[in-house]
DNA sequence: GTCTATAGTGAGATAGAC
DNA sequence: GTCTATCTCACTATAGAC
C-alpha cells in the first residue's frame, strides 16, 4: 500500500522490486517444472531457487496450485507473443512447423512445457484455472486458423479433423521422444528438434 | 513354508491363492498408474481396489518402487508375449502398426502405459529396476530389427536412425493426444486409436 | 498372512517476531 | 515482506494381535 508521505519515485522502485522477484519465482518454477513432476516439485525447491525463505512465497502466491498455475499462464503467454510476431506473409503450414520447432527448443532446454503430460498431477490443477483456459483457447483458435488454411492449401492432409491436427502438435511440447534422444547423448539439441519436426510432419512411413 | 502334515493339493491351493493375490495387487497397480501419476496413486489406492489392507501389501512387495516395478515388468513380459505372437510372415511394416495400435488400445483404457511420461517420478525408480531395463532391452531389440527390416524394403523413411523411429514409436504408448480426444468425446475408442496410428506413421502433412 | 493401529517422515501452509 | 520456527496432514512403512 502507498505511503502518502513517500515520494513516487521510491514506491515505483519497490513496485518494480516487488514484480522482480515475482518474475524470479515464476521463472523458478518454470525451470524446476521442467525438469521433475509437479508433485516431486517441492516449494522449498522453489523458495531455494529463488534464494528466499518459503513463508515468503506465500505472500506472492497463495498456494502451490497457484504459483504452478500463474506460470503455466504467463507461459501460454509467451507462446502468444511468438505467434504474434511470426510475419503474416508466412506461409500457415511454416507458421506450424515454426511453433512446434519452437516448442521442442523449449522443451529441451527444461523449461517448462507448454502442455503437461499424461497423468501428470497438473493437469488436474489447470484444466480448473480459468486463465489458464482462457489462454489456451485463444492460442488455440489462432493455431487452428493455420491448420484449416494449411489444409485448404493441400499441406496439411486435409481429411484429419483439425482437432488431432492441434492435439498433435501440442503434444509435440511434452514429448517424451526429445528426452530419450537426449540422455542419449548422440545427437545435438538442434538435431533432435529436426528429427521430431520431421516425424511429425512427414511420418514415419517412407514418402 | 509347506508344512509336511499338509497334503500337496491344499498348498497348491493356497500357493494359488497366494498368486491369484499377487495378481490382482499386480493388476490394480497397472490400472491405477494408468489414471494418476505415480506420486498420486497411494499405497491405500491399491489397498483399497484390491479389497486387503494395506499392511498385507507389504506381505507381497517390501516397498512402493518394487511394486510399481513389479507391474512394469509384467506389462513388459506382455508386450513380449504379443510381439512373439504376431504372425511371422506378416511384413516388418505391419508388425510395427499393429504394435502401436496395441499400445494405443492399452493406454485408451486406461491401463498402465508401456512407458512413464515425460518427467514422471516412475521413470526414475525404473531405470534404476536391472529387470525392467534387460525386458526392455530384450523388446527393443526385437523391434529394432523390424524397422531395419522395414527401411530395407524402403516402408519405413531410411534416412531416420532406427533409434529415433524405435523411440517415436515406444512415445505412442503414452500419447497425451488419446487423453485429449477422448475427453473430447467426439470420437469413438477405435476411431481415436486409427486416427493416432496415422498421423504416427503417415504425418500431419499431406502425401 | 491378514488385520488394526501407529510410528516416522516429508511437504504444504501458517504464526509471529522483526 | 522477509525470516525462523512450527503446525498439520497425508502417506510410506511397520508393530503386534489374531
């Protein structure tokens, strides 16, 4: 709350102390999400991440489920902020295989995944978050625009259903492939990007 | 123990029993890991679907990780059993789909998938199981040559290492896309798992 | 071997001083 | 708002009667 005897100036900076190490939590929580389940996730993982004491990040947010939740939104975000800047010249069929190769960076480098996966605990915890939803519903309905634009243009094969064409792709964002190539050691982070691109859009089967 | 008073068909009878038991903890196991993450599913979980109390549990398995290891295995020596089962003149290609449209069947009942998601806690305790690993290592191995066979009668794309065709395929088995369709409700069980077999083999984009 | 009851542990969340 | 210390509760695992 402002004090009316502090000048402006001072409140600003505090303020911005204040989204600073909000900003620090959530990029925290992303990172360790990103590398273990959410429930082996602990907020003393967190609170040591960021370098305060637990009790602190409750005054920031008010639950575990919250903080998850917060940064699974200011993600979907980001992914909003890349569709937006891809050129609008770009064809809709590389503006696809652009978010998945985007996508796949992400998941590599550990950083949390836009889509939980399978039987993870947080999905439970987002699917009753309505920013969340929210959120993914515009991000859907953009990346489902390119799908049907694709598939007018004969790109993308046009008798699947949209629908699998977009879970497909999102599925790509967890995909448990990129870890096993990974703790492989064999290939490079930007070979295996390419190599899950591929498969995803040309299959497996020889063209 | 065998007591030496007690004739041979009564032990029998309880030794069965003492399996059928096993079984069941076994097969509980499998279908509660197919609902939650392994961090979510309780010991009382099991207890409780298997009908015995929770101390009798640890009668038959001396931890959690052994008995969720235990179940994995079984699943393994199941696959095992399938694989050996397939036809031996059906081409390499075919093999290879009809294994994944197995898979899919198993993980859109909610059975326990062949392989833990991504940054699921089970990955861990399995990876550190040596039967686990050697069952796993025996099925690669068995799959490994179909696709080299595949790819030598150009079915399968050959510029893909058999590695990373092995891992795409074995990623089926715990697709995050048969949870979004069938939550979705569109679509029938086998329209779901056809429409995830095609998309695996043939891609997104239009041949 | 099965049960009830409980010990032990770890993590989410809070109290209260500063 | 941050900290230390603590509460509370759920879950793994075990003790001990039958």
């Amino acid at each position: 709350m402002r004090a009316m005897s502090t000048p402006p100036t001072k409140v600003s900076f505090k303020e911005q102390m204040h989204l600073a190490r909000e900003e620090a939590i959530l990029q925290a929580t992303c990172r360790l999400l990103g590398e273990k389940a959410y429930d082996a996730m602990t907020m003393d993982d967190v609170a040591n991440a960021v370098g305060i004491a637990k009790a602190s990040l409750y005054k920031h947010f008010s639950s575990k489920e919250e903080l998850c939740s917060a940064a699974m939104v200011q993600i979907l975000a980001r992914v909003r902020t890349y569709l937006d800047g891809l050129a609008a010249e770009m064809p809709p069929l590389e503006k696809l295989q652009a978010l998945v190769r985007w996508s796949l960076e992400r998941l590599i480098t550990n950083e949390m995944p836009l889509l939980p996966s399978r039987n993870s605990s947080l999905r439970a915890v987002l699917m009753a978050n309505k920013d969340y939803l929210n959120g993914l519903v515009t991000v859907s309905d953009q990346i489902g625009e390119w799908i049907v634009q694709a598939q007018a243009q004969g790109l993308i094969n046009p008798t699947l259903p949209p629908m699998v064409v977009l879970y497909t792709l999102y599925a790509r964002a967890c995909d448990p492939v990129v870890t096993f190539l990974k703790d492989g050691g064999q290939y490079s982070d930007a070979e295996i990007v390419e190599l899950v691109v591929r498969t995803c859009f040309d299959g497996l089967s020889a063209r």
